[in-house]
C-alpha cells in the first residue's frame, strides 16, 4: 500500500502554485469564494459511490 507524500514546502519553478499566477479580482474566482463548498457537497454527497465506479 502507497501511503501519503510528505508536504514539500520548498516550491518547485516546473510547478508553480495556482495562485501565483491567476488573477484573484477574476468573476470566477470572486464566485468561487461565495459559494458554500461544504453545503454543496452535503447535498449532491448522495449521489456519490464511497466504492468508486459502478460497473
């Protein structure tokens, strides 16, 4: 069994992190923070297979 990968804190310039080079004022990204993320995930949970895919 593969366990989790250590945190690396050192950044990486072949991967850049997301928010360094997106623009934060951007309409979707300013309706990404009004969105209840955990509320919507409540909700469609039930449509969600704690298996994985059905066959």
């Amino acid at each position: 069994m593969i366990g989790k990968l250590q945190d690396h804190n050192q950044t990486d310039i072949f991967k850049p992190f997301l928010i360094e080079f997106i623009d934060m004022n951007h309409e979707l990204v300013l309706l990404a923070k009004k969105i209840g993320w955990n509320t919507l995930e409540k909700e469609l949970s039930e449509y969600y297979s704690d298996r994985g895919r059905y066959k």
